[in-house]
C-alpha cells in the first residue's frame, strides 16, 4: 500500500459552516436557552432537554407546551453539527433510538450550553466511565448508590472491571446506562447470569498468540483457552467483544497474527494498549502502519490508545481513503470537513470524555493515574466535573508546555499525558516520545 499526504479540498467552506456553528451555538443567548432546559419538567416527568429530544426523535408523542418550545432549539443545534459533518437527519434520528445514545447526545448539548465550543469538546458529564472492582472495600449498597450516582449525573457508558455480581449489570442497565465488562476470561460460569442482566459489550484480555506466554503473563493456569472460550460464547449469545492486548517489544511481532486469529474468531474490535509499552518510536509507528491498513478493510476495527494515532492517520491517505480515530471507533471518510471533527473530539480523553473509579469508589482521570485522586463517587459530581482543578488541566490544550504546546497537532493529538507525566512529573509537559520527525517514513 502506498501512504500519500492528504490534500484536503473545501476547506474554506468547511471553515465557514465550523465558524457558523461556533457563532450560532456559542451565542449569550442559545447558551443561557440550553442551560434553562436542564431543570426537571413535573408534568412530562424528566429533565426538560431529554423531553424535547425525545420528542424531536419521535419517542415521545405528548409533551407540555414548555418543553416543546425546547424543540426548534434542539432542531437547529443538531441541524447545523449534521450540515458541517456530512450526516443526515434520518440517518442520527435512527442512531438515536438506542436510550444510551440519546444519554449522551443529551450530555453533548448540554455541553453546549454550560461550557460552549470547545477545542476540544467537553460534553457535561463523562460519556464513559470505567469502575475497577477488582480489589473494592465497597459495600453492595455503596455500588448500587453509585451507579445511582453516575446515572443521575448523565453517564452514558459504563465499564466494569473484576469478577462483579450480575445485579451491577443490571442496575445499570435499568438506569438507562450502557453496562460492559472488562474482563480475563475467567467468569466463564457468570457470562449466561451478565447477558440476562443486560450485558452489552465485554471486553476480554489476550496477551500472545501462544497460550503458554499469555498463561505467564497472566500467572494463571489455562487462562488462554479461558479467554478464547469466553469469546466464543459471547459471540454466541449475541454480546459485542472487544479484545484488548497490552503491546510490548516481547508480544509485538504477534500482533499480526493475532489480528487473523481475533478475526476468525469473529471479535468487532480489537484495542491495542501502547501507553504504557516499551515500544520504541520506530515500532510504534510501524504498528501504526498496521493498524491503519487493517482499519482500511473494515474487517475488524483496531483501536489504539495513544493520542499521537490520531496527527498520523488525519495528515495521511492510504488508496484515497482517510480515517480519523476518534475514543470509541475508526471513521472512514471522503468528506473533508470529517477531518475537522478530530479537533474537537480527539486527542487524550482523560478528564474530558472519561473518567475512572477504584475500588474505593475515588475518581481519576484514567486509569493510568492511579495515585491521582480528584474525588470521590460520594461528591458532587457536577461540580467536580465542571470546576476540579485538575481536570481543568487536562482539558485546556492551551496550557500543554514544550513541542506539545506550540504544535499545530495539540487538538487532534496533544501528546500522551501519562508519558508526559512519567517523564517529567508534570502531565502538561511534552511527550517525549513523538512521532512528529518520522511520520514522513509514511510518505516515502
């Protein structure tokens, strides 16, 4: 395959619907509109925004006067984000009809309103928030008030991690959040209890293609053929797997391998974590490689979690066809102004389309900043979100220091945060490991 530059065509138009949008969302009075929608409505029995986009979705059919004059708002919000990026209304109305989508287009406008445009953009809650329960001195009522918790706070997307009670799955579930689980395998006996609770997605760990290697890794007996049959059975009842490996110099010649092998196996995707490798720069950029041509095919859709993919796979073309990697999913593309959308939704999520729990039930910015504690489930959650200093940080791309701060590429990529930090001490500084100087090795 042969990589070329990607020449963007129309990008004074696209600039002008961009600028339009800002203009129109970001005005006094759409913003002060949007915040008076927040407040619970008494008669239609739930906050005024879900009211009025359930209504424009067509999932309501009787609404108070009050919250249909919400309506033409909601029309002309997502009328003008579908004319920039290429998306028809019949096409997100039909999107929409999932309760966990409309969860988070509802964070999203929200965002809108409370926190404006932004580069890049921060919805009004989390849209994922990832609950480690391996090791939890909660309580089953504790659990069960957080979920509480994070549903009232407007989480659309919740992640498990651990050997949990079904009953967790569920609760989410009924409080309208999307529940996944992240998992070794090796809850083989609880997969048929987690699908009927309402289990979704489940994501399941494979370290190599060898089973003794994945068994040491693991430091657990048969732990491959475990996770191997927990993919199969999940395939079978119907529930969405993702495959997750850590990359590393011992495993990263088997990746290759291990994408044939996970596509026989029939996985949606596979998720390859290289923050925490010890990759050299070359062999990131050859996996980048890799992932973008695989990506191409739309066999499989390959994720990564390092922000740098994403100045890579928006400055290149592979066969004229452009990706752009957004937390969730790989979007191909042959409209420019998709390029555009990577500056407001890529780059580092943490803090800003994220958040992780412990055991102890203490907020993180990911997973990666274990001993950065910013709170606890028991606070405010609002408020935290809004106001934490901390995660202010985080957000604000106009404070990265170093090549990371003056680089044209800070919202679409903005550097690893946890590299920064292991380096330097300080999650603003530069990530010392870009690829900025070898990208051209693409072009060649």
């Amino acid at each position: 395959m042969i990589f070329t530059k990607n020449d963007d065509i129309n990008n004074e138009d696209i600039a002008n619907k961009v600028k339009t949008f800002e203009n129109i969302v970001g005005s006094a009075l759409v913003q002060k509109l949007i915040q008076a929608t927040t407040d619970e409505c008494k008669k239609c029995g739930a906050n005024r925004l879900e009211v009025a986009i359930d209504y424009y979705l067509g999932k309501r059919k009787d609404i108070c006067l009050k919250c249909r004059l919400l309506v033409p708002i909601i029309k002309m919000v997502i009328g003008n984000s579908i004319d920039i990026f290429g998306i028809s209304e019949k096409e997100l109305i039909e999107m929409m009809q999932d309760s966990y989508w409309t969860k988070g287009l509802v964070s999203v406008i929200k965002g809108l309103g409370i926190l404006g445009i932004k580069k890049p953009f921060i919805p009004a809650a989390p849209l994922q928030v990832q609950w480690d329960l391996t090791q939890s001195n909660l309580s089953f009522d504790e659990i069960h008030n957080g979920i509480d918790k994070l549903a009232d706070f407007g989480v659309a997307h919740i992640t498990f991690i651990g050997n949990i009670e079904s009953t967790f799955i569920k609760h989410a579930c009924d409080r309208g959040i999307y529940p996944c689980l992240a998992t070794n395998g090796f809850n083989l006996d609880k997969i048929d209890k987690y699908v009927e609770s309402g289990l979704k997605f489940v994501d399941i760990s494979l370290e190599s293609i060898i089973p003794v290697k994945h068994d040491e890794i693991m430091g657990m007996h048969n732990s491959w053929q475990n996770a191997v049959d927990s993919i199969k059975k999940y395939n079978e009842k119907d529930i969405y797997v993702e495959v997750s490996t850590k990359v590393n110099k011992n495993n990263i010649l088997e990746i290759p391998q291990l994408i044939e092998f996970l596509k026989e196996l029939g996985v949606g995707w596979y998720k390859l974590d290289v923050v925490t490798s010890d990759l050299t720069c070359n062999q990131r950029l050859e996996l980048f490689k890799l992932i973008y041509m695989e990506n191409i095919n739309e066999n499989m859709q390959i994720l990564v979690n390092d922000p740098q993919f994403g100045d890579i796979t928006t400055n290149i073309q592979c066969n004229n066809v452009n990706i752009i990697p957004t937390h969730f999913f790989n979007l191909n593309y042959t409209e420019s102004s998709m390029k555009e959308l990577g500056n407001y939704i890529g780059s580092c999520g943490a803090g800003r389309f994220y958040l992780a729990l412990n055991g102890n039930g203490d907020i993180l910015p990911c997973e990666y900043f274990q001993d950065f504690k910013i709170a606890n489930i028991n606070d405010d959650l609002s408020d935290v979100w809004l106001n934490n200093e901390i995660l202010l940080k985080f957000r604000n791309r106009n404070l990265l220091k170093g090549k990371c701060g003056n680089c044209e590429s800070k919202y679409i990529c903005g550097g690893c945060r946890l590299r920064a930090f292991v380096n330097d001490g300080d999650f603003l500084e530069t990530d010392d490991d870009c690829l900025k100087e070898l990208k051209e090795v693409l072009l060649n």
